[in-house]
C-alpha cells in the first residue's frame, strides 16, 4: 500500500480504534477551491498573531483550542513566547492532521511524526556503515483488523542513529559494529511486519556489545507485540546497575504497560467486562512505574515524558477527574512547560463530553419535533441543557460550553452579574438575543471598552449585530465609524470582512454599498471539506491574480440577485466604483437579466460593454451589436448563452468559473444558473462556500425599487432554472422561424442543457419538445444527428 495513502486511512481509523467513534464524514468530492472571507473554525493564519494578541472577532463556531487562547486573553492569563509556540503547534495539528501528526490525546504509540526527518538520518547513517540502503515500514496492522499504527515512533531512529555514531566514535567500523548494525536491522524489521528477533551475542563479544544486544532484543519483543516479554527483559536490563540502557528500559517498561492496555479491551460496541479489568489494571501498573520515575532524582532525563504519559495514563483511566485537573491547571497563571499535551487531552475530553451530551440532546430534541408535529432538525447545536452541570464546575469549562452552546445566553448573563469578569460580558452578548430586553445593560457595558482590549472587535462586532436587528440603523453606524473604522487595518482579514458586511448593511446608498461589499479572502480552500486549512495559489496561473483581489461575499450577492431591480444593477455595473475584474460580473448579470427579462434597451447598452470587459464572448456580442432584427438578436443571445455555460443573469460568490473555460461544460461546478429564492434557501448557482443569506439587507432602495426588485426576481424565479428557462425559450423561437439557418443548433444546445443544467419539475417538458421538433423538423441535420436522447430532471 502507497505509504501515504495508508498513513491517511490509518489517521481515521486508529482514532476509530482508540476512541470508539469516528470523525463526522465529509462528502466524497470532486472538490474546487473556493474563497473563504470569515473563517469560522479557527483563527486566521498565521495562528501566532492570534496567540500573540491579534485576536479579532471570535465567534461562538470556532475549536475549543482557538476558545481556550480567547479566554486566556480575555482574563489577562498571559502566555509565554513558548507556550505560543506550543499551541500553535496543537492548533495547526487540530485543523491539519498532516505531515504524519496525531493529536497527541491519542495513544502514547500514536504522538506525532515532527521534524526533523529521524527515520531519514538513520537511514542515510547506516547506509554510509553497511554500503546498502534498506527501506523501512514504520506502521504496523492490528492484528485480524484494518487499523493501522504508527509502531516505531521518530525518538526510536534519533536514538539508533546517536548510538551508531558513538559506537563507531569508540570502536571503529569493525565486526562488532557491523553485528550492532545486523542486530538493529532486526529490531526495525519488526516496525511494519513481524520481522526477525536479533540473535543473542556469541560468547567472547564485548561487554558493550552484549549490553546493546540485550536492549535490542527487548525492542524487537516490544515492536512484534510481545509485550509481556519486552516488559520482563526491560525490567532485566533496568536492574542491571551496569547497563547504559538501565534507565531507558525503566521508562520503556511502563510504555509496554500502556500499549497492552491499547490493544486490550471488546469491539467498542460490545461491553467486555474482564477486558475493560485487565486494561485498567494495565493502565494502574503504568502509572504506578511512571509515578516512582517523576519521585526519583536519576531518572531526571525521562521525567517530562513520564509527566506526559502519565496525563494520558489519567486521560484513559479517569477522564472526568482528568478534565477537571487540566481545566484547572490550563486556567491558573503561570507557564505550563507541557501545554501541547495538556490542552490537546483537553479538548478531547472536551469533545467527548459534547457527543455525549448530542447523544442526549438529539433524542430530547427529537421527542420535543414528534410532540410538536413538526420537521426534527437533525442538525444538533449544543444545549447547556444537555451537559450534567458537575461537568462545568470549573470556569474554563463551564465558559467554553457556554460561548458554544445554543442556549447559553441567561448563564452567561447570570455570570457576567456574578463575577463581572469581562470573559462571561463576551460570552453573554456573543449569545444574545436582539430581542432580549437585558441586552441593553450589555450594550452599556460594551462601550466601555477599548481597543487595546482583546474583547474589543468581538463587542463592537455584536453592539453592532443587536443594534442593527432593532432597525436602529443610524446608533450602529455611529458605533461603526466612531470606533471600528479607524482599527480595521489592525484586525485580521475574518474580522474585517465581519466588519464589512455590517457596513454594507447599514449602506445609506447604492456607492456606499459598493464601497463595503468587496473583500480579500481570508483563505482559498478546497470546496465542502469545513477544515478551513486553506491551500496555496501560487502554481495555479487561472486563481492566482485573486489571492489579493477583492470580491463579492454571499450577503452582497443576495442582495444583488435577490433585492435589486435590473435598473439599479444596471447604476452599480455603471459605477466607477468597483475595480475593472468586479464590473465585468455585474456587466455579465445585466445583460443576461436583461434578456431573460426582455428588457431590450439595456440589453442593447450593454451589448458593448460585454464586448470590452468579457472580450472571450466577442464572436457572439459583435455579431449581436449588428444583428440586422431582433429575431437574429434572439438567435445570436440564445446561442452565446447556449455555447457559454459561464453566463447567467446572478452576481457570483468570490471568483466564479473565472478559473474554467467559458465554453466547458463543468462536471464540478454548475452550468448557467439556478431560480433563486431565499424563502427556499436553494442556493446551488451561487457557487459559494458556507453561502449564507444575510440576517439583515441594506436599506438604501426606494419603494418603487423594492417593489421592481421583487417583482422581476418573482419572474426569473417564474421562469425556472436555466435547462426550463432557455429551452423555453429556445422553443419559442423555433416555433416561430422554423426556417432560421441556427434553429437546429439552438435547438440541439438547449437539450443539452437540460442534461448539464439546473434543473426543475418542468425541464422534461421542455427538453422533449426541443426534441421532438429538431428529430421531426430537421432529420438530416448535423444537429439532430448530435442529439439521440432528451431529458428529464
């Protein structure tokens, strides 16, 4: 099996294995790359400004990891230059699981490949030894399954490669060198498959030599799953006062402790009463070992580790009583040397409380539908209700589940006039509902704050939030442009973009709200995966020019395709305002609208202008400019929506197809357009990741726009998705000049499109009379012969 390939289907599967449960499955692709304007996950990269103190607008969705800095920074815990570090590095673990990294929550045997390369060095030292170079397989198939574990761990080839040099340093590159050599290719022969046990020394070898040998016969048992025998040679050779290796094998003897405990136990669905005894009788005798080692002065060298493993001892046996000690220990000021460690079992444990309590929840709540007699949401959102409350006892805690839960508003207000820390006022408007007659006094309480506070964005972004939900437009742009506007630069891109689409909602015309309505992305990932991870553009010539161009998000394209009449899209394609890569989709949208609406004096003033700003439509616009009647118009409009699958009558999300070729039909992506209509939240033609429809609109257009908006949006919507809408029309125009030289392609191009685009309940209709007249009216054309079959939806 590629090794790649296997180390990523063993990531799952060893948490499978360990945990009991899987991740939550992501859809199975194809993927695009799509902007992402506000990360919702986690804090934007890189993630050292957030823990260094650029913290910006967090929301309730982001990990319990980028929650834990939040709190931190908020109760004036500060964190040392290495404890930044360290988290970091746990929370690029969290969103990435790459380059080989496991949480560190997970089994002792699955901690993380890091750098540098240890399995490489030993491989290129012992090649310049034996002149021979020799793979090894590093994971290692549970017995009668289909898991997969990291067996020999990065530390194992660092410490081969240190010893094979001092062994040279000391004795040459001699016949016992060579025999420590043979005996140490047979303890990594056991890292993938069960490999060769390193034979005992023959009589006369040195003494070093037999030490060594010694230690490599108990790796060997220790990596073939013998653990009951690697743990009675290593506990050998650690009473050995002369052995180098003594207190080595003292600290290994404890790990075979815990990885015997690993693979003992039922299938994780079937209780096994005995099983569940011997593994915690495993992890006791572990920690037992691991406590004398921290209380005995030389063992000084293996003490950190000890410390770690016996959290994860903790972690295993009593992970209530482990919580709450981390919880304690992550919220106390000071520095924690082990804070990866420590914070990571965390949020496991953390994790593992919150699918207990969907466990609970999801059944009230499903109880709670059938009893009301309406539709069960089977998308669960925590419920403080959910979570026992001994299991909150501690504030770190108790705060996190509360930022996160649905229902967490009246404890964290309750708190917030308890402790009046500035931790539970966050938490508390973070939750609160416009409606809520208290949030006035948190209102109050949030003006205070300064910019120099790490609440700052997150307060102003929420007086911003209830205040506009309230329609008291003008006290939050007041709060916009009197404290926000002047820090934007300061914040990261998430916040700022945050910031922006308030802004555009509270625009007072249509320039400012094309002034507000662009924004750089924060990320540019892979479409439908929710890691957040973001990926690189640099060797992608079609999407690269955007990584710093900025673009339209979904709140501003609904209110453009959904709210706006063509008269006052047609001002905003017109306006100066917008760099020349934003007018060009506005441009496209008028024209196509246009003549899906039949409004031909502004498909005529923009015939031109898609000429210059889409100059790949050319053939068709030029031909259309001097179409002599507007039946060759219709035909030449037809046909260049028909050839371009890129066109529709909506302002896309982000970059759109730009990155695909106009005339290519996109397996990925969809092909012209969907009927949008929020009330339906069909969204699919936007072509957006985490589209949402905004909670509030801009307020700026006149009555009679409002009502020309909705009105042409009820007959684009009336007309169908793009397959019914064209082959309509397309049938139309057949009907009517039977004798047109391009009604066959006209006629075939819409089939077609009844195959490749949206489509609704109607489109079989239309498809089979596009059919019917090109077979019966045209049999010998080339289009016809192009055309076998016609479809439905």
């Amino acid at each position: 099996m590629n090794n790649t390939i296997r180390f990523a289907v063993s990531i799952i599967l060893v948490f499978a294995f360990f945990f009991g449960s899987l991740p939550k499955a992501e859809a199975c692709g194809p993927f695009i790359i799509s902007p992402i304007f506000s990360l919702k996950t986690h804090a934007d990269f890189p993630l050292k400004e957030f823990t260094g103190g650029k913290t910006g607008i967090v929301p309730p969705s982001f990990g319990a990891m980028s929650l834990f800095v939040f709190y931190r920074q908020l109760n004036d815990l500060s964190l040392t230059t290495g404890e930044q570090k360290q988290l970091v590095d746990a929370m690029e673990n969290r969103i990435y699981y790459r380059r080989g990294t496991y949480d560190k929550s997970g089994p002792e045997d699955f901690s993380p490949v890091i750098e540098p390369n240890y399995l490489g060095e030993w491989m290129a030292e012992r090649a310049r030894v034996s002149g021979e170079k020799r793979d090894i397989e590093t994971e290692k198939q549970v017995e009668g399954e289909y898991y997969y574990f990291n067996n020999c761990l990065p530390d194992a080839f660092r410490t081969a490669t240190e010893t094979l040099k001092d062994r040279i340093a000391k004795h040459g590159n001699d016949e016992n060198t060579r025999e420590w050599l043979k005996g140490q290719d047979a303890v990594f022969s056991n890292c993938g498959e069960t490999g060769t046990r390193p034979e005992e020394t023959a009589s006369g070898a040195p003494e070093w030599l037999r030490q060594d040998r010694q230690y490599q016969i108990a790796a060997a048992e220790f990596y073939r799953g013998d653990l009951p025998a690697a743990r009675q040679t290593f506990e050998a050779i650690a009473a050995d006062s002369d052995s180098p290796w003594k207190n080595t094998a003292r600290f290994v003897a404890a790990r075979t402790l815990i990885r015997q405990a690993s693979f003992t136990g039922g299938d994780g669905e079937t209780p096994d009463p005995q099983a569940e005894a011997e593994k915690l009788e495993f992890l006791r005798g572990a920690e037992k070992r691991l406590k004398d080692i921290l209380a005995d002065a030389s063992m000084k060298e293996f003490q950190r580790s000890a410390q770690r493993l016996l959290g994860l001892v903790k972690f295993r046996m009593i992970p209530a009583e482990r919580q709450t000690e981390l919880a304690e220990l992550l919220a106390a000021p000071g520095e924690d040397p082990n804070l990866y460690n420590d914070l990571t079992d965390y949020v496991w444990l953390l994790s593992n409380t919150a699918d207990r309590a969907q466990d609970v929840g999801s059944e009230i709540d499903r109880k709670e539908a059938e009893s009301a007699n309406r539709e069960y949401d089977y998308n669960y959102q925590l419920k403080l209700r959910d979570l026992p409350s001994e299991i909150r006892a501690q504030d770190l805690t108790d705060w996190i589940f509360t930022y996160q839960a649905e229902d967490g508003f009246a404890h964290a207000f309750d708190k917030w006039k308890e402790t009046g820390r500035l931790s539970w006022l966050t938490a508390a408007i973070a939750k609160a509902d416009p409606a809520d007659g208290k949030t006035a006094e948190l209102l109050t309480a949030s003006s205070s704050i300064q910019p120099a506070s790490p609440a700052f964005a997150t307060l102003r972004y929420h007086q911003v939030r209830i205040l506009l939900a309230n329609g008291k437009r003008d006290e939050a742009r007041r709060i916009f442009d009197s404290s926000i506007a002047g820090q934007m630069e300061k914040f990261p891109l998430s916040t700022r973009n945050r910031f922006l689409a308030q802004r555009t909602a509270l625009a007072t015309d249509l320039e400012e709200f094309l002034k507000y309505a662009p924004r750089r992305a924060a990320i540019f990932d892979w479409d439908e995966t929710g890691r957040e991870e973001g990926t690189n553009l640099s060797d992608d010539q079609a999407l690269k020019p955007w990584e710093n161009r900025p673009m339209f998000d979904s709140d501003a394209t609904a209110f453009l395709n959904e709210k706006v009449p063509l008269s006052v899209l047609r001002e905003a394609a017109l306006s100066g305002q917008l760099p020349e890569h934003l007018k060009k989709f506005l441009v496209v949208a008028v024209w196509t609208r246009a003549f899906m609406l039949g409004n031909k004096a502004i498909e005529r003033e923009f015939t031109p202008l898609m000429t210059r700003y889409a100059p790949e439509y050319n053939p068709f616009f030029s031909k259309y400019a001097h179409a002599a009647n507007p039946n060759e118009r219709e035909a030449t409009g037809l046909i260049a929506i028909l050839r371009n699958p890129v066109i529709q009558p909506y302002v896309p999300v982000g970059f759109g197809r730009e990155d695909s070729e106009p005339t290519v039909i996109d397996s990925i992506r969809g092909n012209w357009w969907c009927a949008e209509d929020e009330s339906t939240k069909d969204y699919s033609s936007y072509d957006s990741y985490y589209f949402e429809y905004p909670a509030v609109y801009p307020d700026f257009l006149t009555a009679e726009q409002k009502a020309a908006g909705e009105r042409e949006h009820r007959q684009m919507v009336s007309m169908g998705d793009s397959a019914t809408a064209l082959t309509h029309r397309a049938v139309d125009f057949a009907v009517k000049n039977p004798r047109h030289p391009q009604t066959p392609e006209i006629l075939h191009l819409a089939v077609r499109s009844t195959r490749y685009g949206c489509k609704d309940e109607n489109t079989g209709k239309f498809s089979k009379q596009a059919f019917d007249i090109l077979h019966r009216r045209y049999p010998n054309s080339s289009w016809t012969k192009e055309t076998p079959y016609w479809f439905a939806q």
